[in-house]
C-alpha cells in the first residue's frame, strides 16, 4: 500500500514540476478564439501522451535523444505567433460573422488539435528529461499508475484552466488583452524553448557544417 501511494505521490511530483508552465499555454490557449475547448482538451492529452511515448521508448532502448533537436520544435510556436501578428497588423477587424464562420471551419479542422499537441510536446523538454530516468528499471504496474497519474493531472490542468477562463474577472481581462497578447507569449514561448534545449547551437552548428 505504501509503495503504491509513494508512487503516486512521486508521480504528481513529477507532474507538477514540469508541467506548471502548461497552466499559462493552457490560459493563451483558451484565451484564442479560434480554439473550442475539445480541440485544445484533445491537443493536451496527445501532446502528453507523445511525450511519455518518447520518454518510455528512450528508458526502455536506453536511446539519448539530444535537447537540442527536441527543442527544434520550438520553431512551432515562434512562427504560429508570428502569423498571428501579421494577421493583426495586416487585416484588423474582421466582423462578428466571419469569427463564427473561422471558429466552425477550426473545430473541424483536426490540424488546431495536432498544432495544440505539438505546442504541448515543444514545451515538453523537461517532461522527457524527468520521465525517463523515472520510468527506467521500474516494475509496469509502477509505470502504469505514473501515466495513469499522468493522465489525471493532464485532466485537472485543462479543467482548471478553463474555470479560470470562464471566470468573471479573469474572463473580461482575457477576451481584452488575450488577441493582442498570444502572438508575443507564442513568440517568446518559442524562443524560450530553443533557447532553453540549445537548439540555436545545434543550428549554428549544422550551419557551420554546411558547404
């Protein structure tokens, strides 16, 4: 019985301590009108589910993957927020109707839930650091109850994300600043993530290796 909450609890840890940040990409997130909550839900979950994927594949094959190529994925959200700068400076207002008609086609459009998960996984560095080691020579039912944990904490996260959203004050705080400041948190998220994994080196040195 000990075992079993010891591996919950490190589990929660683990959790906590790489996906705090997620909270704030969850709030931009649901802040984005052109994002329904099931798209953003759905991204989440595969996000994470890719990520402990990758860190059970990389403990149990004793593989190294470099930070520096993980990190790459940064360019994702560095570029979305770009567009959506420029579709701020370059179309302004665009009327009620065609937002509708924009958040329909998104919900349809199964690339809002891939683009959401590949955020999750860009930002996921730390995640793969922490899991592996943690995954590495342990029995499956501990593994098992880790995702599982994993799997409930995504849940919380999103929920409590959205309850901040839908909040009042939080609400009428975000629908004022959220359009104009996804593009720059988007950006600097992205510049934070090649930043932090080192992939500026990596592509200062592919450069450097080039013809």
């Amino acid at each position: 019985m000990n075992s079993i909450v010891m591996t919950i609890a490190l589990g929660v840890g683990a959790f906590i301590s790489t996906d705090l940040d997620d909270i704030f990409v969850l709030l931009t997130f649901f802040a984005d009108p052109s994002l329904q909550a099931r798209q953003i839900v759905g991204g989440q979950f595969l996000g994470i589910g890719v990520l402990v994927a990758i860190s059970l594949v990389v403990s149990l094959a004793s593989l190294v993957v470099p930070a520096g190529y993980i990190g790459l994925f940064g360019l994702i959200p560095l570029l979305l927020g770009l567009k959506k700068l420029w579709d701020r400076r370059r179309g302004a207002a665009v009327d009620d109707h065609e937002n509708e008609v924009a958040g329909a086609a998104a919900s349809r459009n199964f690339g809002s839930i891939v683009a959401v998960a590949v955020i999750t996984i860009a930002n996921g560095g730390d995640n793969i650091g922490t899991y592996t080691p943690l995954f590495a020579a342990r029995p499956s039912w501990e593994i098992a109850t880790m995702i599982a944990v994993f799997a409930g904490m995504t849940g919380i996260w999103c929920a409590s994300a959205y309850w901040l959203t839908r909040h009042p004050a939080v609400r009428a705080h975000l629908q004022h600043w959220g359009p104009r400041v996804v593009p720059f948190f988007l950006m600097a998220l992205g510049l934070c993530i090649l930043i932090r994994a080192g992939s500026f080196d990596l592509l200062s040195a592919a450069a450097s290796h080039s013809p």
